[in-house]
C-alpha cells in the first residue's frame, strides 16, 4: 500500500468557485477515489487561501471586515465542493490556528538558519494601491489604477534568501525529469532558475502599518507574513505538521496539484522553502493548462465564470465532470462551452453508454426473466469482451499514474465500444426469435452483464454516481465496498448467473441544446 496525499491549491476568498477551481477539485477527488480503489492510503486536501492586500482590498470594498468576508466566502467554497460530492480528508483555511502555528515554525526554523535577513527596499510606491508597483502596474509613469505618479519610498523588509538553493534545485530538476510534470512546466521552470531570467531573493514580510491581515512573524511583531509564504505552508500544516502523529509518512506521498498560473511559487518558492527548513521535497508537481469559456479567458468583467452548481443543476455533476476529464489533456489548454459540453454527453453518455447499459437490461428483462442469464461456453467473440476489459483495466492503471484522465476514460469507452459491437454481432433480438439459440441469448446477455460490471467499477472514480447505479442496476451494488482496481475490473464471472438486474430509465436522456444557450 502506498501513500496519496493529493492536494489542491487553497483558493483565494475573493471569487466564487468557477469552473477552473472546480476542474483541479474534480481532478483531486478523481484521483483519491482512483486509488482508494486501487487500496491506497488517501489524503485528500483542499481549502482557502485567506490573508493578504487582495483579501483585505475586497472585503474593504465590501465594507466588512477582513475575516467575516473570509468566513463566508471559505464556507461557500467548502459547501460547493460537499454538495457537488467532492470529498476531502482536510479543508485547510490559512486562518485555522494549526495553520498559523506551522507556518510560525517554518519561519522560525529558516530564520535560525540564516535563511532570512532584514533588508531595505527602495521602490516605487502608490499610495492609492498601499504598495509598490512593478513594471506591469505602471503606464507611462503612472500608477495604471490610480492615474497618478508613484512616490520613492524606502522601505525595511524580511527576505528569504531563496536563490542560494537554486542550484539544488536545478539539479534535483534534472536528475528527476518527471518531478514536475508535464515537461513544458518542467522546462519553463528552468528557465526561471537561471540568472537571467531575473529572479531573486522573496520579500516575504509587510509591514504591519501597511498592511495588518496576515500571520505575524514570531521574530518581529511589527511585520506579517506575505501571503504567499504563509500560503504553501497549508501542504504541511494539513498533513499535520509538526506536531501531528503521522504527517511523515502523508507528506511522503505528496502529490500537487496546480494550474500553470501558479508555477513560480510552486516550482521555486515552495521547494526552496522546504530545503530551507530541512524537509523532504514534494513527490510530483502537476500542472495543469487553463480552461476557457467560449473561446475566451475567464473573467469577472465578461461574467463568464461558469458555476459548477448552475452546470449539476442543468445536465448533473457527472455529465460536467465527465466533460471537464475528458476534454482537457492534462497540462494543455482547453475551451469550454455549452455546445461541446451537450455533444460529448450526447455521443458519449446518452448513445454509447446509455444505450449499452438499457439495452443490456431490456434485453436481461425481456429474455432472461431480468436475472443474470446462465451462459454456455464463451466462444471467440466472448472471449473478446474479456480481452477488451483486461485491456482496460491495464491501460487506466497506467494512464492514471501519468495523470492522463483523458486517455483512461478513452480506454473505458473503447471497451464499451467493444461490448456495443459484439451486442450488434449477436443480435439477441434477432437470436430470441430461433428456440435453438436460447444458448446463445444467454451467453450474450451474461457477458454484457459482466462488462457492465467492469465498466461500472473503472468509471466509479470519474462518475461516481452513474458507475454507483450501473452496478446497482446489474445487481453488483456490493462491488465497490470490496473492490481492488485494476485487477478486480478483469475479473469475469463476478456477477453471478441468477442475480437481480434492474432496468430503470435511460442514465443520460439525449439533451437538445436550446438555441441561445452555447
Ligand atoms: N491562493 C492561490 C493558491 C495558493 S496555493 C498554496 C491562488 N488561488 S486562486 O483562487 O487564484 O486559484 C488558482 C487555481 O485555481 C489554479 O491554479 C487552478 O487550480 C484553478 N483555476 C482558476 N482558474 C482556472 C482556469 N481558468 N482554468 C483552470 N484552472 C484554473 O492562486
């Protein structure tokens, strides 16, 4: 048994949850229910990301204060995720006291080591904003927000001293090609590393005159945290750390996951930190590409944002998840838009699938008194099916390690495919009609059974609710409590002749998209 501690970046409380946040969720809790299956220890961890300028600028703006707004828009991220039957082992805020205690140990553990020193800052800053501005805030010597000229100020900060562990980094990178993965991210962080590309020591503190919303540093309380590395620290301090019984062996397993827009910290920031502090580094970080709507970047202003309740509303969870996993190839970009979301459930979930499982059990009803069928010797074309789901369960064990959801779920369908043909070449409608043939009608009818029970379990993790009733309806309801993936999804004859099917209505009825709707 090996541990999965998979987690999802703690997401800032100053947006509702949209279709990006829900699309790394549904990949973690993808991924958990995967090796749950597969008899893993699990750790699953999402939160919210709470301190910070951005966090006190909304809620300012809101006229409430700092940790009321948090409250409630971290309960609205944690209610989503637990109605949409996203489950998780921890979710984190960075306002939780176990939180702020670990990341008062990381400091004062780099601290002591020399890690960190007190330095002074001269930079351009806007008073409008409370801050320094970079290059990107400014047009033409003016703060780009408040159309006005920044002043010269000096300021005294805390900076982790960072760029000392870029060439362990380096090299860590380099001996272990898939450690973040895909390689262009890989790459892309190589690039930061190298001198030129600019990158230095982190500020990591704020004053407190500027700026009181955040984790106060244990060796000067006139500063607090920058939020970023008061963030990262969430990885651990969900774990447990350091105090908890067992957070080694979690942290041991650590999968990340991240979209590209937060590489830096990720890729640099984060294992500095923690070579900083002396602890071992992530297992895999995975970085994911980002998803559009319509063609367009999301964003509040063009109010594209996509809730993920409106979508289970309007076509179920399952339908949108099964989209978001099958149409994104980890690490690419990927547009979303009604329209490809009802053509995929359509081809996908209403014919392929759908038509497979109430088939199946029309037929299962209506020639075999609606119990698993008693079968004669499997011939070639049985022995097929078998194959097809061996095929399967081999090659989603595989593509789950590479995080390639999309091909696992191409590997399911192909063996649903499979199944549908050699229903179309059986004909036991046809079959049903010559007495002699009774044999053969059960033999087929048998076999689908059992394919369905394998479909249902390989799908569990990606549809949970859909597999749940497919193998309820094939009299398999049992199936998950005990089931070890891959190997259980070849086993043939686990549904034995004379169990209870059940027909019920068609899983995903074919939706017309109302014009007006993409
Ligand atoms: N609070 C930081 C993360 C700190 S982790 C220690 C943050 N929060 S965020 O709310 O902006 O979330 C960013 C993450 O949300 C992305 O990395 C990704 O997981 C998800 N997504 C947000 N928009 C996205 C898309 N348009 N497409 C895909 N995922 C994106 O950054």
């Amino acid at each position: 048994m090996s541990a999965w501690s998979i987690t999802t970046p703690i997401y800032y409380v100053n947006a509702e949850p949209h279709i990006g946040h829900t699309y790394t969720t549904v990949v973690a809790d993808t991924l958990a229910r995967y090796h749950r299956l597969a008899g893993d220890d699990v750790f699953c961890v999402t939160g919210t990301d709470e301190h910070g300028d951005k966090i006190a600028e909304v809620a300012a703006a809101a006229g409430e204060d700092p940790r009321v707004f948090a409250d409630r828009i971290s309960n609205l991220f944690r209610s989503t995720w637990q109605e949409l039957g996203l489950s998780f082992d921890r979710f984190i805020r960075t306002t939780d006291p176990d939180h702020v205690r670990a990341v008062q140990h990381v400091l004062e553990l780099v601290h002591a080591k020399g890690d960190i020193d007190f330095r002074e800052y001269r930079g351009l800053y806007c008073v409008g904003c409370e801050r320094f501005l970079t290059e990107r805030d400014m047009v033409d010597g003016l703060c780009r927000d408040h159309e006005r000229a920044p002043e010269e100020r000096t300021e005294s900060n805390y900076f982790f001293r960072m760029t000392r562990y870029f060439d362990a980094l380096g090299e860590k990178i380099e001996r272990e090609p898939d450690w973040i993965r895909p390689a262009r991210y890989r790459n892309e962080v190589l690039a930061m590393l190298r001198e030129d590309s600019g990158l230095e020591d982190l500020c990591i503190s704020r004053p407190k005159t500027r700026l009181d919303w955040g984790i106060e540093l244990p060796f000067d309380p006139d500063y607090v945290c920058y939020v970023w590395f008061d963030a990262l620290i969430n990885y651990l301090a969900a774990l447990g750390y350091p105090d908890q019984p067992g957070w080694e062996a979690r942290w041991g397993g650590v999968e990340h996951l991240i979209a590209k827009d937060i590489l830096k910290p990720h890729g640099v920031f984060w294992p500095c930190m923690l070579m900083a502090a002396d602890l071992p580094l992530y297992q895999h970080l995975n970085v994911h590409g980002y998803w559009n709507v319509d063609d367009r970047k999301i964003s509040k202003s063009l109010g594209n944002m996509v809730s993920p309740l409106k979508m289970r509303d309007k076509y179920g969870f399952d339908a949108f998840r099964y989209f978001l996993l099958r149409d994104m190839s980890f690490g690419l970009d990927s547009s979303f838009s009604e329209e490809a979301l009802v053509t995929r459930i359509n081809a996908d979930l209403a014919n392929n699938l759908g038509n497979l499982v109430s088939r199946t059990l029309n037929m299962t009803a209506r020639f075999a008194d609606g119990v698993v069928p008693e079968p004669d010797a499997a011939g070639p074309l049985e022995a097929g099916v078998e194959a097809a789901a061996r095929e399967a369960a081999r090659e989603v064990a595989t593509r789950m390690r590479e995080l390639e959801m999309h091909r696992a779920l191409e590997a399911i369908f192909r063996l649903v495919d499979a199944t549908n043909k050699y229903l179309d070449e059986r004909a036991p409608w046809k079959a049903a009609k010559e007495p002699e043939r009774a044999g053969e009608v059960r033999t087929t009818l048998h076999t689908c059974c059992q394919a369905l029970r394998s479909i249902g379990l390989l799908l569990s993790p990606f549809v949970p609710d859909t597999a749940a009733e497919i193998l309820d309806r094939v009299g398999a309801t049992d199936a998950l409590a005990s089931a070890r993936l891959p190997d259980d999804a070849e086993r043939w004859g686990a549904v034995s002749p004379g169990t209870p099917t059940r027909k019920g209505d068609a899983l995903f009825p074919r939706i017309e998209l109302e014009t007006g709707d993409a």
